[in-house]
C-alpha cells in the first residue's frame, strides 16, 4: 500500500511538473551542438588540444548567451582548468600518476535562483582526439579523427538544451541547477573526480546530480533508454515509473558506472545516468553526427526535463548506497572487441557489434549471438561478462559458448 500510495503522490508531482514545463527540447538546437562539437575542426576533443580549446569557448559563449552566472575556479571564470597523468584504462577509477601530463578543463555555468540546495546536470565533452594516445581501441584507425558525436558530444548538446530550457521557463525555483562539462572522462573520469575534490557548489548542498552519457542513439524498435544510479534514492524508481514519454526505460540500481556520475556517487550524492546504448561505432571514426537519431535525442532530453522538474516538489534527497558491481572499476587484461548490448535484459549477453580482427571476430562470434559461457565462467549478463574476462590472461585460449538463434555453439577465443 505505501508503494501505491507514493505512486499516486508521484503521478500528480509529474503532471504538475509537466505541466509547468512549456519549454521542450528543439532538434535544431540539438543538431547545431552536435555537428560542431563532432566537426573535423575540433579534431576529436583531446584534452588540452586546440579542438577541445574550441568546444570550450563554444560551451562557455552558450552559457554566457543563456544567462548561467560563471561558475569555474572562481565566479569570474566558466573554466576549472587541472592537470592530469593519461590512464592506459578507459573509466579505471584510479587514477594514473606517472606518464605524459595533459591539461582539462571543465566548463561550469550555474542557475542561481536563490535556493538552499542545489541539482548538477552534467555530461563529458572530451573525445579521443585522432586516436593515437588515451584509450582508442587498438584495432581502430590511428591518425583519423574520432569524432565522437555520440560519445559525447550528445550529452553535451543535452546540457546545452536543458540549460536553454530552465533558463527560459522560471519554473525551477526551489533548486539551483549547476551545468557542468566535463573533460578527461575518456582518461578515467578525471575531470569530475577533480570537481567533487573541489566543488565551487559545497557537496552537503548538492542534492542530486544528472548525467548523460551517449544519448544519441535511440532504437526506434526499442525505443530503450537505461537508466542507472535509481539505487541510490528512493525517490528515483517511483518518479521515472510515472514520467510521461514513449521511451522505455531499464533500470540498473548500481551508483558506481563508467561514467561521470561515479564521482558523485562516492561522494554520497544520489545520481542518474541516461544512456541509449551501446553501438558498433563506439569510440571509432565512425561515431558520427550524420548518425544520430536526432528526434530519439529529443525524446530523452524532454524525459531528463521532467525529472528535473519533478524534483522541484522534494527536499533535498536522501541518499542510498547501492552495491557495487566487482567489475566496474577493474583494468581488464584482455578484451573481446565486442559492442555489449547493455539494454539486453534477457540471460546471457548479446553481442551489438565485433571489432575487425579482434579476439570475437577471429573466432567466428557475430553481431546478435548471446554469450552464455566462457571457459567454465558463465555468464547471466554484462556484469558476470566483465567478472569472467577477469579471470583470463592475455595469450591464452578458452571456449565461448552463445545462443544464435535456436542453437548453441561453441568458439575457441584466444586471447
């Protein structure tokens, strides 16, 4: 009866908070962020080079167009400038401490609107640069621009049209909203692991933060958006079950992900992660703007919208840990050079995509075949995966068994 009870409470909240919303998201403005950001003159966003320079003065000249007070090392600035050791990991949640020193700068506008607490949407806008340093996959073309229009220039435009949004429509007014960009996620989330280190908003008036991170890729079969972190509130779960979109949602409780959000997640801040799924161009040339599915964008950035607002009729959230899954932090020894399908919610784990002269290519896996089991491992979804690539060391060799279809097969995986 509680749980139907709060339903009820929260399917007026939502009503009132949509209601109250006249603002929606705009495919123009969407496609304009995205087409610059992912252009060959920002050359793929590496942290510290000149294209990364670009996108921050093109991030800082929209907050400044939309009103957002600076909010960066200090009230003067938009920038939080650091420094960094590049990880060999991409999202190993240590961070490195020898190596090459690159420099990153996080991009921060703030809504003040006078209240005692206040809400963080934020979202990487660092990419890959032309793949020859960080965390390219090795099989992916060295030399080449990675564009990165999904990851992450989709979540960036996100910010960048909810900033637009909550600027324009006054209806925010018992939070603030702190906009954030980050850069050097791809090193490993150093960019808001240095935010939470030192906040410009103390962490005990956050009340909660939003992340997006590949949003730019709705199947419009599936229409699945996954949403993690709905663990770490208890308002969370209830709130989403009664927004008001056609997108179909997937939760994942855990705070820990390989995403911005983990930073705040442990520093105890409740937090969401919205994410449209994984895709054969992940961090590839090929990861493009003429590829995203614009209209899908909207969709999602309309649903973060109505969070927002919704939230707008809580007190500051309670925060709740969650469990952790063992595998989201480690350095892996090995790869697959497979696209994980991460809305898959059926056992197993489906294969989006292989990469071309990879582990799973060589040995015959293919696109759509569910891996079940690896050497004596098996696998029920992404996370026993990840705990059962673990356990192998590069050069050696065991037995991959997948669905495919209506049979069972199995393939020799060398290492």
């Amino acid at each position: 009866m509680k749980r139907v009870w709060k339903g009820i409470a929260l399917t007026a909240a939502v009503a009132m908070a949509t209601m109250a919303c006249g603002q929606k998201a705009e495919i123009s403005n969407i496609k304009k962020h995205i087409v610059y950001l992912a252009s060959d003159e920002l050359g793929g966003r590496m942290p510290g080079a000149e294209g990364e320079k670009l996108a921050q003065r093109y991030l800082s000249a929209e907050f400044r167009k939309y009103g957002l007070a600076p909010k960066g090392t200090d009230d003067k600035s938009y920038y939080q400038h650091f420094t960094f050791h590049m990880s060999k990991n991409p999202h190993d949640t240590a961070e490195a401490t020898t190596g090459e020193l690159y420099h990153g700068t996080n991009v921060i506008g703030y809504l003040d609107n006078k209240a005692a607490y206040t809400i963080v949407i934020g979202a990487h806008y660092d990419h890959l640069g032309d793949g020859t340093r960080g965390n390219s996959l090795d099989a992916n073309p060295k030399g080449k621009i990675h564009h990165g229009a999904d990851d992450n220039a989709s979540g960036t435009a996100g910010v960048l049209e909810l900033a637009r949004i909550f600027t324009s429509n006054g209806v925010t007014e018992k939070y603030n909203i702190l906009f954030i960009c980050f850069s050097a996620e791809e090193a490993g989330l150093i960019g808001s692991k240095y935010y939470v280190n030192h906040p410009t908003i103390p962490l005990n008036k956050t009340s909660c933060m939003i992340n997006m991170d590949m949003i730019g890729r709705l199947n419009d079969s599936t229409r699945k958006v996954i949403v993690y972190g709905t663990g770490t509130s208890n308002v969370w779960e209830p709130l989403l079950d009664h927004t008001r979109s056609d997108v179909v949602l997937k939760f994942d409780s855990a705070g820990v992900g390989p995403s911005d959000q983990t930073s705040f997640y442990l520093k105890s801040i409740p937090v969401l992660f919205f994410f449209t799924g994984q895709h054969s161009d992940y961090h590839k040339p090929t990861d493009v703007a003429e590829k995203i599915n614009y209209e899908g964008e909207k969709r999602v950035i309309d649903l973060v919208a109505q969070v927002v607002d919704s939230l707008q009729n809580y007190p500051k959230l309670a925060f709740q840990m969650t469990s952790t899954h063992e595998s989201t932090s480690s350095t892996f020894k090995v790869s697959m050079g497979i696209m994980p399908d991460y809305a898959y919610d059926k056992p197993g784990l489906r294969v989006d995509g292989v990469t071309d002269n990879r582990p799973a290519q060589k040995a015959g896996i293919k696109a759509d075949d569910v891996i079940i089991q690896m050497g004596e491992y098996p696998v029920k979804d992404i996370y026993s995966y990840m705990d059962a690539l673990n356990k192998f060391d590069k050069g050696k060799t065991t037995i991959v068994v997948v669905q495919r279809g209506a049979e069972k097969k199995e393939f020799t995986v060398t290492f």
